[in-house]
C-alpha cells in the first residue's frame, strides 16, 4: 500500500507536525501576506544542457514532487488535500471564485482539496515545484501562466474587488494517491483556472479539462511587473479570424448567440454531434497554421513532452477540424466567440460579461472527446 493513502472525510486528526521524507522537522502553516506569495522558482535545464524528456520522464517528475509536496503537509492539510478518485470529484472544477460557489451552489459544485491560504512559504515552495513539472515551460504558457493568474486574482485583491479573490482562495487536490500504478489526479484551480491532469501507470492519459479565462482582461501591473497572460491565446484566435476572407468568414459564422463556453462546468462528455462551421480542408497552408498556433496555445499548457504528442494527434486531424465563430472577429465585445471543434480537440472562447471591470473579459476552455478526465465518465 502506498505510505499516502487516501484518508476518508471528517476524521479527526491530530498533530500539526510536518514529517519530511528521511527528515523529522516542525514547520508551522503560516497564513500572513508573505505566505502568500511564493518564491521563484531556480531556472530550469535548457535544452542544450539536457535530452528533452518523454512522457514517462515527466510523469516521473510529476509523481516524485507531488510526494515530496505531500511530505511538507501536517496531517490535517494532508487530510484535506488526498481525496477519493471518482468522476463525482474529477468534476469538481469551476470557472468562478470559491466564494460565488458556496454562496449561489450551496457548496455542491465548490471545489475541494487543500485551501492555498493555508500553506507555508516552505509549502509553496514545494507546491510550485509541482506544478512547474506538470505544466509547460514556455513564456505565457503552463507554469508562467499559472504564475500570472495568481497574480491577476492577487491584483483583484489589492484594488479593493472583495477579499474573496486572491491566490489563497485557490485550491489544489490529488485524486487518489499519487502512483506509478494507479489512477489518479492533480487538480489545481481557483477563480478563471483550471487544471486536471489525469495520471495512470505514471504516464499523463489526460490534462483535459483545462479552463483560463483572466481579469482584467488588460495587461496590468502587480509587484512592479506586467502581466497578461491571455494575451497570446487571444492574438492566436483574433489572426486567425482576421485571415478568413468574405466567404469563408460566411461559412464560419454560427447562427447562435453565446453568453457562455458550451462545455461548461457540469456539461460533461455532451460534445455537439455535428461540427458547424469551416474545415480546415478549406483553409490555405497560412490560415492552418495560424489554426495550429492558437490550438498550441492551450495544449502547450501541459508539460512539453505530453504537448508535442497531443499536438501531432491534433495536427494528423487537422484536415476534419472546423473553425467557426458568433459576434465580431475583433473578439473585442461581450459575447463574442470561437470554436475549434475535431475529431478530438475542443476549444472555445467567449467574451464573458465585465464584472470587475467595464471590459467584457475572456473564458477560454480546451476539452478532449477523447482524453478527457483520462477517459473516465460519470
């Protein structure tokens, strides 16, 4: 049996003492500010200094950190972040804080696992080195990104949007204990972010669902630093559209209005049966590799090594996914839309409604019909 066996619910527990692994120590949770914000995290190996790592290498990784994160836990934060794997629980994802949750859904669609309000500097530490394995290097992309969400509901925070928003409203969960031979999952998320890459015989079967909307939707600045880490999703979509000419942006057009993505929390395994819109058969070499790049933009959140495989799947399908889209092509006005539907991959964007801000701001979702939650169905 794993030494980190799921724990059932309501227990009570005692001890607050963090048992590190080959090493005994104390370390207290520490909720101040300073907690709060977690260290940067040492450069990572370039290419020229190491082989680039397979899928196998990476969940390796993965597995290895999650334990030594575990490891860094009181028993009570562990009880709190090693829950059951069902599919009830895989889906406990959402776009919105954890407040608008509990208030409006009565908790039934809240998240669960470990509040980040309550871990240490130490913690954080650890935690990031988790998710940094999980997800992709590049700039704007898997870590940095997450980076910079937390930043942007920290932002929220300081200009006074309700204490409610923050990185310590955020929430991380593994589903099932973390193996090299069993089903489980890393589920991390908060306010606009969703992560739920599912593991089995330490090797990544799925990173699906995976939701990044952001607020505001402007580039902003919070600790003397820019951030908009949505800007490059949303110029991937916007040169695509802005490629099609008259007919084919008529082709592409949907009938419908949106308010909302289709595939939204709770509307599991319901894809379409029909896919509206253009085929990339029809578009030219230029226009499929701006329909590549934005599709990149959402797959390179996962760690490299996982994105290159899941994009060469999506690139041999390329020739039967559609494009298609509802409002303007600026995507620049509330309720305006895009689409990527194929025979596996499933993105889309709406311009959700301003609420922190009199922008209207972007939620963007990548779903695989195939991979998502690993194949596991309610």
């Amino acid at each position: 049996m794993s030494p980190f066996t799921v724990k059932a619910r309501g227990l009570t527990l005692t001890g607050a003492l963090v048992f590190m692994l080959g090493v005994g120590g104390c370390l207290a949770a520490d909720t101040s500010e300073q907690a709060l914000s977690p260290p940067t995290l040492p450069p990572t190996t370039g290419a020229a200094d190491a082989a680039a790592p397979s899928p196998e290498d990476s969940g390796a990784a993965v597995l290895e950190r999650a334990r030594a994160f575990i490891a860094t836990l009181s028993d009570a934060q562990r009880d709190d972040l090693l829950q059951e794997y069902t599919f009830a629980n895989a889906s406990r994802w959402h776009t919105y804080p954890q407040w608008y949750l509990s208030r409006w859904y009565l908790g039934r669609r809240g998240r669960i696992g470990l509040r980040l309000e309550t871990l240490s500097q130490r913690q954080w530490g650890a935690l990031n080195a988790l998710l940094a394995a999980a997800t992709g290097t590049g700039r704007n992309e898997g870590y940095d990104e997450i980076r910079q969400h937390l930043a942007a509901d920290d932002y929220l925070r300081q200009s006074g949007k309700g204490d409610g928003y923050g990185r310590g409203d955020f929430y991380v969960a593994f589903l099932g204990a973390p193996s090299d031979r069993d089903l489980w999952q890393l589920q991390f998320g908060g306010h606009h972010l969703a992560l739920t890459n599912t593991y089995r015989d330490g090797v990544l079967i799925g990173a699906t669902p995976s939701f990044r909307g952001i607020e505001p939707a402007f580039p902003f600045e919070y600790d003397g630093v820019t951030h908009a880490p949505q800007a490059q999703e949303m110029e991937a979509f916007q040169a695509l559209l802005a490629s099609l000419d008259e007919q084919q942006r008529a082709d592409a057009e949907l009938s419908r209005s949106f308010s909302d993505v289709v595939m939204r929390p709770g509307k599991d395994w319901s894809f379409p049966e029909e896919a509206k819109g253009i085929p990339a058969s029809s578009l030219n070499d230029r226009q499929r590799a701006l329909l590549l790049d934005a599709i990149g933009t959402y797959v390179r959140d996962i760690d490299d090594a996982n994105a290159d495989l899941i994009l060469a799947r999506y690139e041999r399908e390329l020739e039967a996914t559609f494009v298609s889209y509802s409002g303007s092509t600026t995507l620049s006005n509330q309720g305006d839309y895009v689409r990527i539907d194929g025979p596996s991959v499933w993105i889309e964007l709406v311009m959700d409604a301003p609420y922190n801000f009199p922008q209207p701001h972007p939620h963007g979702l990548w779903r695989d019909k195939n991979t998502d939650y690993g194949g596991t169905r309610g």
